[in-house]
C-alpha cells in the first residue's frame, strides 16, 4: 500500500492534485504555512480515521472534499470525504471506488457511499492483515480486539512535534492506551501470532465459557437432588391434606408416587381435614413416648455396664492378690506351704482353703461378666437402631404435620378445598418439570469432565506456542540494523549495538555496563537519528519479509535539527541558498541521502515523503522533487478559492 496521489476539491468544484513516485524518495520543500504538514493528516483522514485535525485556516475554510488514491500490488483504491460540517472536528461517511487504474473524480461525481468502518475493513484486508485477535490473557481485565490499519499509523507518520522528540518514539504513542496498543498490536503486524494462534485462544474462551455454564448446571442439579426428597414428602402430605387421591408406587418411591397427582380432578370434598392432623399428631405422640421409652432402656443398660466394668476391675484386682497365694514358696520335699509357719501346713490348712475358695468364686463372677459383654453390646447396638429408626419417621411425621397444617390454612385462606387442591397439584407439577434425575446429573458430569479435557488440551497447545522467542528474534533481526543508521546520521553512541524495546516503547543503546534509553540521550540530531533508525529497520523488516505494514513512511520536516535556529529553518523556505547558508549542509545531505539509499537499495520499492524547509542543489534530490518549491502560501490550496460560507 503506498500513497498515488493527494486531491482537493474548492467549494465552487475546483481540484487540486498532487502525485508522488510510488517507489524511493519524494519531497515536497517550500516556505512556512503553505500546507506541507497538512499532507498527513489528509492522509490519516482518508485511512478511516473520523477526527480530521487540520488546524483551523485557509484548508479548512476553502477546501470542501479531500480524496486519495492508494496504490496496492493489483489495484487501486480511492477514498474521498467531505470535511466536517461547521462546528465539527470529525466526519465518518466516505465515497469508496476500486479500480485497475482510478482516476481522480470530478466534483459533480462525489457521493457518499460507504463509511470509515468499511474504509477501516477494505484497506486491512488489501494490506494482508489476517484475521486476529491481540494476545491479552484471559483473566486480565482489557478486553482483547482486532489489530487493524488503523494500528499501522504509529508507523508510517513521523510529525513535526515528534520527529526528534526524546519522550516519544511513535505517532500518538503520547495518547492514553496507545503505548499498550503498540505492544498488543505491533506482533501481529510483524507475523508472529498467526491465525492458528489466533483461532485457538477463540476455542479456548469459547471452551472455558461452556465449562463454566456447565459447572452451575451440574451445582444447580445436585442442589436439587440434595432437598427433592424432602420437597416431595411435604407435596406429599399437602396434596393428601386437601384431598387428592395419590396412588402409591410399588416400590415406594414418592416422586413416582407425587406423579399420580398430575390426574387430579376438582370433586365435592369436606371442607377440612382436622382428623388428618390429629391423626399425624397422635402418630407423632406415640412415637415421640417409645422413643423416650427406648432411650431410658439404653440409659439403663449403660448405667449396667459402667457398673459391670467398675465390679469387673476391682473384681480382678483381688484375684490377682488372691492368684499370687500360688507363689509362695515351697519346702525341700516340693510342697506348698505358708511362710513362717510349721513345715506340715500346706494347702489344705483352713485359710488356704478359705482363700482358694474366694479366688474360684471371684474367677466364676469374673467369667459370667465378660459372658454379658457381648450380649449387653448387641442389645444397646439394637436400641441404638430403633431411635434412629424412630428419629426418621418423626422428622417424616413432623413434615407431613407441618404440610397438612398449611394445607388446612390454604383451604381455610381460599375457602374452598378444591382450589387449595388446584395450587397443590401446579406446585407439584412444577417440582416434576424441574426435577432433575440421576441421568441428568451424570450428563453434566460427563460434560464436565469433557470440558476439562478440552481446556487442558487446548491451554497445552497453547503453550506449545513459540510466539515470545519469536517475537524476540524478529525484534533482534529489526535492531541489527539501527546501529548503521544511526552511524550513518552520526548519532551519538552509534558504536554500540542499539535496539528497540517494545515494552517501554523506546530506544536502548547497549552500552557495555549500563543501557541507555533514548530520552536519557541528548541532543535534538541524537534523537532524530534513533527515531529514523528505529523506523527503517521496521520498514525495512516489513518490506524484505512481506509483513503487513503500509510500504510508505511520511516524515515532516526532519532537517530542523540541523539549523541554528528554528526562525533561521523556516525562513529557509526552499531556498538551496538559504539551505547553504544557514544548514549543517553535510547533515542534511547525509540524512537525505541515506533516505533516497533505503528507499531504492535497503527497501526497494519502498515510498518515503518528506515534506521540509531545505532544499539540495544534488541531482538525486532534485529529481525526488514532487513539485516546485511552495515559495508563496498557500501552496497546498489556490489563493483564488472561495472561502466557504
């Protein structure tokens, strides 16, 4: 993409039209305010860009349409848009032609046919943007959005304010968001995040939206499953307080049961159900006393085992003082026989006999206690399960109660036990419309877990991507040649290697022990030639790997450094003379001579404009000359047009 021509059109249909050569160098010299740096804002405008920021003078009042001619490999494009109305900086509708070769079009022919959004489209598509979506992680709060070419722009303009400026390297790069813009954008516009990337991460974000959706569905599910049960016993009881026949399932289940409820039909019934409650009540009652019965049994045997095992340890106790009888010592014949006594009193003596006899009794006791054990264990096991037993059917009673009561508080309410019977039966049709069966459930558990895979899958791939060592490569390939640009021009520093750093968005000089990054550096001719270095070799990137930048870089008075003052560069107006007089001539000649080598030796086919106060007796430059030197304003737009109204 590089820019044919310029057209302007007078309020009375008069055009003005200015060509550039599509390959090399073109310059346009001349005096002040004659419309040179108004160029790229034309140019800006007619790329889709609504807000028109020509300053406010002779363009603006005189000037009713602005058009151009973009020149791609296989056609052309034209874009003309009328200026802002009075009272407005910005104007989105647009006249849109393609052609093989479009001439300029008259003014009777001007039509609004499309708007900056279809401009926006056209012109990315024709650069070779692929489609894309810039790199933002998921859970970062910005949103990610389509690099355009309308992100090239940081690329192709090198204004006045900015040209030499050390704070800021790119066009509008001092504007809120853009800086990230740059960084988010300037990788897609290089090759690195390819459309497979591209179309993964949309899988992706659609994969973790599906999981998560399917996440609630399957919390929801079991939420319901969990309280189904206790919802049906209270419909349950509602639908048998106000007289709906139900027919019991056969194997129990009451939402099988609930079912036979959907074919209730409006009958003559009493007008309450007291019996009912009392019924559940007394049922209630009776379970409530067995239940205390039952619990007084277990007191009971616990309180018996407490004492079994305080008998059965003191029980033991004096049977082992007792058993230690049998250890006394013997005499030399190997009998028994008590200690400090006659050596024929052995065993059968009267003491030991009574002793012996209170050890066999104890030992008798000892046995039949730990016989009750198991027995005393199994019998409180038993209890044990009968409250619980009875626990349910209460907390079951005590539902049913509750739904009865309210039941009998509906008909009470609606005075009519048939449209108390009405309400039950929606409500239990609404809880068998939404309940959620065990099918259900394991159908979003399968979901889950397929989701899962999917986004591990899809994450792994992901991060098999090589895109941050391949960003880091082409930035080195890029930087590799701004240290001969830079000499070139003379730069300070220019013997060491310099880069481009993406994420300050800034010039670094690699000086060995400390880098130093441009707005650190001094010097307005310092700074011009890293902003230059920095462009051409992205340019010359773009341009030898076919990458989809635009092939044309517009640069606005870059010799100003080279004057001794800014009075004595725009009183240049021009003039070889002047230039000759005032100028770091070697410099300006320099910096233009490397300009006119990149376009035709480092980028052939490479279109640069430059529009400026110098001006250079050289053949070369002369013959980059898009037209005579604007010596009297306004040189861009005819003294003799009318003002508008």
């Amino acid at each position: 993409m590089k820019i044919k021509s310029i057209h302007i059109y007078s309020r009375d249909g008069r055009r003005r039209d200015i060509y550039f050569k599509l390959d090399g160098l073109n310059i346009i010299t001349g005096r002040s305010s004659t419309g040179k740096s108004a160029l790229s804002d034309i140019i800006e405008y007619c790329m889709g860009r609504s807000t028109f920021n020509v300053a406010e003078g002779v363009i603006l009042d005189k000037v009713a349409w602005f058009a151009v001619i973009y020149q791609f490999p296989i056609e052309q494009i034209l874009v003309a848009k009328p200026a802002p109305k009075p009272g407005f900086s910005s104007c989105s509708t647009v006249m849109l032609r393609r052609g093989k070769d479009i001439a300029p079009p008259d003014f009777v022919d001007l039509r609004l046919t499309d708007d900056d959004e279809a401009v926006e489209s056209l012109l990315s598509r024709l650069v070779g943007i692929p489609e894309n979506k810039t790199a933002v992680p998921i859970d970062n709060s910005r949103e990610s959005y389509n690099a355009n070419i309308k992100h090239t722009l940081y690329y192709l303009f090198q204004k006045q304010t900015i040209v030499a400026n050390k704070d800021q390297l790119f066009y509008r790069q001092n504007e809120p968001f853009q800086p990230q813009a740059i960084k988010d954008t300037l990788p897609i516009l290089l090759g690195v995040s390819s459309h497979e990337r591209y179309l993964l991460e949309q899988e992706l974000r659609t994969a973790q939206r599906d999981l998560r959706l399917n996440a609630k569905l399957l919390e929801q599910a079991n939420n319901a499953i969990d309280t189904a049960q206790e919802r049906a016993i209270g419909l349950l009881s509602e639908a048998r307080a106000v007289g709906i026949r139900l027919v019991d399932n056969e194997t129990g289940e009451v939402v099988e049961t609930l079912r036979s409820a959907l074919t209730w039909k409006p009958a003559p019934v009493p007008e309450d159900d007291i019996e009912r409650v009392s019924s559940i009540e007394r049922e209630l009652s009776d379970q409530r006393e067995e239940r205390r019965e039952i619990q007084k049994r277990i007191d009971a045997a616990t309180q018996y085992a407490k004492r079994a095992e305080g008998f059965e340890s003191e029980a033991a106790e004096q049977r082992d003082r007792l058993t230690s009888i049998k250890a006394l010592p013997k005499n030399a014949e190997g009998v028994w026989q008590w200690p400090f006594a006659q050596e024929n009193l052995a065993m059968e003596g009267p003491i030991a006999a009574a002793l012996l006899s209170e050890l066999s009794s104890l030992e008798k006791e000892m046995t039949m206690v730990e016989g009750e054990r198991p027995h005393l264990d199994a019998y409180l096991a038993e209890q044990r399960d009968k409250v619980r037993l009875l626990l349910d059917a209460i907390r079951n009673n005590e539902i049913e109660l509750a739904s009865a009561i309210a039941a009998n508080e509906a008909i009470a309410a609606v005075g009519d036990r048939n449209n108390a019977a009405a309400k039950v039966v929606g409500r239990i049709s609404l809880f068998l419309e939404n309940l959620v069966s065990d099918d259900v459930k394991r159908h979003y558990q399968s979901e889950d877990r397929r989701l899962r895979r999917k986004v591990e899958d899809l994450q792994r791939r992901i991060g098999l991507d090589d895109t941050g060592e391949r960003l880091t490569s082409i930035l080195n390939n890029i930087s590799s040649h701004m240290s001969g640009y830079i000499t070139t021009l003379d730069g300070e520093f220019g013997e060491f290697p310099a880069r481009l750093d993406l994420q300050q968005v800034t010039v670094v000089i690699d000086r060995p022990g400390r880098p130093i990054q441009m707005h650190r550096t001094g010097g307005g001719s310092n700074h011009l030639a890293y902003h230059l270095a920095a462009l051409l070799a992205l340019h010359r990137y773009a341009n030898t790997n076919g990458q989809p930048l635009p092939r044309f870089l517009l640069i606005d008075q870059p010799t100003q450094v080279y004057f001794p003052s800014v009075e004595k560069y725009e009183a240049t107006g021009g003039s070889i003379e002047r230039t000759e007089a005032d100028a770091d001539l070697e410099a300006v000649e320099r910096l233009f001579k490397m300009l006119f080598d990149f376009a035709t030796i480092d980028a052939p086919g490479f279109q640069i404009i430059v529009t400026e106060h110098a001006n250079l007796r050289n053949d070369w430059f002369q013959s980059s000359l898009v037209e005579e030197p604007w010596s009297k304003p306004p040189a861009l737009v005819p003294e003799d047009w009318p003002d508008g109204p």
